[in-house]
C-alpha cells in the first residue's frame, strides 16, 4: 500500500490567519530505505519517521519478509533483484515521486528524527546536498577496519576532489532529479563514493553534519563492517569508482 506523501510544512493551509499566505514552493520528501533482510528493523524505524515524509522501502532480495512487513506497515514497496546497495539506492529514488529524496540505512542504525535539520538546509538552499557523518553513541559499534577503510576512502576524495567530507555520506538528503541526472552507474557499495565524487565535480554545494549512529537492529545481521570479510569486499567496490 503506497505511503501518500503528505504535503511538507509551510503549506498555505498552515499559514494563521490574517497573515501573508506562505507562497514558496512547497516540497515533498521520501524517506529511502534500502533493506536487505531488515524486516525485524523496520517497525521501530517506521515508527520514528516524522510527519512530513514519505517512506519507500527497497526489498532488495530478502528472505525474512522484509517488502510484506514494510507494507504493513504503510510504507511504498519497491523490489529490486539485482543485489547490492547501490541498485537498492537507485531503484527507490526512481520510484519515488517526491522533491527530495533522504537515503538512510534500513537497518535501524540511523535515526530518521535527524532528517529535519538536515532536510531544512536543502529546502533553504543553503546546500545541494546535506550529507550526515556517522558518530557512534557507544563505544565498538564502528569496527577498527570499517573506520580505517572509510578514512582512507575520504583522505583520496579530498586530495583528488577537494570533497570537503569525513564520512561516505551514509545519510544524504538532496533533491530527486538533480541526483538523477548525475548518472551514478555504480551498483553496488561503491555507489555513494561515485555520487560524492560526480557531485563534487559538478559543483553541488555539499555540506555535512553529524548524525547518530546506533547499534542495527536486534534481530537483523551485520553484512559488512561487522567482519573483516565485509570491509574488504566493501573497499574492493570503493576501489573499482574512486577517481586515479
Ligand atoms: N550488504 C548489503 N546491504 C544491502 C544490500 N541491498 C540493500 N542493502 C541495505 O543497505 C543498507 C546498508 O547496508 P549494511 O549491511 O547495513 O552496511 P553497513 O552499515 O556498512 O554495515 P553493517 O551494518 O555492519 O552490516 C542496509 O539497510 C542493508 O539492508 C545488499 O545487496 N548488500
Ligand atoms: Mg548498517
């Protein structure tokens, strides 16, 4: 069952009366969550979306039921069978109809009531792009490896960018269309490394703030800076988009 997504704040209909109409443009966002087996992260989730949103969960290839609890729980359904996060990414931005998009992980381990603050930058024009930088709010939750990994991936983007980010943007709002004319070809994790590094070139004011970054869900499994195994085959598709 598709989430309508209401109309965002600063609607004419909001205005009090007796006051000039609000007559700006009025924009939508989505909130995109690419889930692989996120099912048991999803209500809570889902829950702590604001008002103001829409939600479009990607079921990217799941076994736990992920698309029927997602639609149970309002939320647009999008199936995408090509693994991997960027075709998850991709496939729910695409089927999305709203202004802006946000893109944050299904797996509870970011906090939609966080998108606010970030969103208002977009809408104010003060960025092209609002990109959230993970800080843990316990200690071990960001492995050594997947730290290190991300670092490494950050320090190459600024030398050969300029890319003024500490983290790979694993939270971003911007507008839909826009995001879709940069043509990210990358399917898989190397997917937010080419956006960073298409937007940059063409541009976009980008402009990070901190987000919190939680332990995942109980109940759903790490699948890539939970093991060293992961990291590596997340810096191999980092590898295969960074610019020489
Ligand atoms: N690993 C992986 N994640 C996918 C895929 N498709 C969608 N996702 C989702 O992409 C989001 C990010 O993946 P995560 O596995 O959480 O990656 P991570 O946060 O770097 O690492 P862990 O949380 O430790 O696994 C999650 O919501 C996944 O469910 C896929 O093919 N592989
Ligand atoms: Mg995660």
């Amino acid at each position: 069952m598709p989430v309508t997504t209401p109309r965002a704040h600063g609607s004419a209909d909001a205005a009090p009366r007796g006051s000039t109409p609000y007559r700006g443009p009025v924009t939508t966002c989505d909130i995109v969550l690419p889930c692989r087996d996120e099912a048991a992260a999803l209500p809570a989730l889902i829950a702590s979306v604001p008002e103001g949103y829409g939600v479009v969960v990607v079921d990217n290839g799941s076994s736990d039921g992920t698309a029927e609890v997602a639609a149970s729980l309002g939320a647009q359904v999008v199936v995408e069978p090509t693994p991997g996060y960027g075709a998850a990414v991709h496939a729910g931005v695409e089927a999305s109809g709203a202004d802006l998009v946000a893109v944050l992980d299904g797996d509870g381990s970011m906090d939609p009531r966080e998108l606010p603050a970030l969103r208002a930058l977009v809408e104010s024009g003060e960025a092209d792009m609002v990109c959230g930088r993970r800080r843990p709010v316990t200690r071990g939750l960001w492995p050594w490896h997947a730290r290190a990994g991300n670092a490494a991936v950050l320090w190459w983007l600024r030398r050969r960018t300029g890319l003024p980010l500490h983290d790979i943007a694993p939270v971003r709002v911007c507008r839909r269309e826009p995001l879709l004319a940069l043509g990210v070809e990358d399917r898989r994790f190397g997917y937010p490394v080419e956006l960073l590094t298409k937007a940059q070139q063409a541009g976009w004011r980008l402009v990070e703030r901190d987000i919190s970054y939680r332990p995942r869900a109980e109940g759903t499994r790490s699948k890539v800076s939970g093991s060293v195994r992961g990291t590596v085959r997340a810096a191999r598709d980092f590898a295969r988009v960074l610019p020489r």
